[in-house]
C-alpha cells in the first residue's frame, strides 16, 4: 500500500476496525515508512488530548446572548429593485413552465394570425382586375367598331382559322 491509502485507513487501525488482511498490510507499512509512523503518533497525541479536555459547556446565558446579538447585528435590509431581484427565488419548474407558455403562444400568433399582406394585395389585385376588365370592354368596343367597315357583323358567324368568314 501507499502512503495516501495507509493515511485513509489510520483511524480505521487505531479503533482497532480493520480486516486482518489490511491490518497487517498497514503494520508492514509502518515498518518501513516513518513518516505514516510520525502521523499515526500525532493522530492517537490529537485524540488523547481530545478525551483528556472533555466536553465544554456553554453559558447558561450563552444562546439568549447569542440571538440579542443576532438581532443587533443581523444584515440590514436595503429597499430597492436591486436587492428585491438578488432576494427573489425562482422556482426553476415554474420558470420551465413559463418559457414553454411563451414559446407555444409565440408560434401560435405565427400560425394562426391573419396575413396583412395578403390582404393589401388582395386589394390591389381587385383594383387591377377592375382596370383589365374596363381595358377589355374598351379593346371590345374599338374592335367591333374598327371591324363594322367590313359590314355587319354576325355574331353567330363562325371565323375560321384562315382569317376569312364562312
């Protein structure tokens, strides 16, 4: 064993807690290393004055005295947003649950919302259909016009595909 697994398992070997297989691997380790030797004597030297100071008392004033001083020192709260931001603690699935709303209303109005743009081309489109049509009816008009030298015109007459009238 290294002296890094030697050092973990020293307090395991003081109190007398390990396997005999480690146990003896510790103490062959020993052996050869003075330096885990050196801090297993300070370890029992630390733990014996720890047993020989025992346990200390408080005051029996010692946690009324405590809390009066708590309540003069304690933090003195600043109003104001900054401190209002710093003291809010967010709910992170609340947060989630937030985003998630606005991101599906967000894509909603996208889909779902009219299309102005169509609707001003719409209008432009009727106007223009408008005009073709009223532009038609004058063509019409000037052509049957412009074609009444040649006599009367017959509507039911056929026009074939050689210019003449059958």
């Amino acid at each position: 064993m290294d002296c890094k697994n030697i050092k973990e398992n020293l307090v395991q070997y003081s109190l007398d807690d390990l396997r005999d297989t480690e146990k003896i691997s510790v103490e062959s380790h020993l052996e050869s290393c003075s330096e885990c030797r050196d801090y297993l004597a300070e370890s029992e030297n630390l733990w014996n004055l720890l047993e020989v100071s025992g346990e200390i008392e408080p005051d029996a004033e010692f946690l009324s005295n405590f809390w009066d001083k708590v309540n003069v020192d304690g933090p003195k709260i600043k109003p104001g947003f900054i401190h209002w931001i710093r003291n809010i603690n967010l709910n992170w699935t609340l947060a989630g649950a937030m985003a998630s709303i606005f991101l599906v209303s967000i894509i909603t109005f996208g889909v779902f919302s009219t299309d102005t743009r169509n609707s001003l081309l719409m209008s432009t489109d009727e106007r223009d259909e408008l005009v073709l049509m009223e532009l038609d009816d004058a063509i019409a008009k000037e052509t049957s016009d412009v074609l009444s030298i040649y006599g009367p015109w017959d509507s039911e007459a056929d026009v074939n595909g050689s210019g003449g009238v059958n």
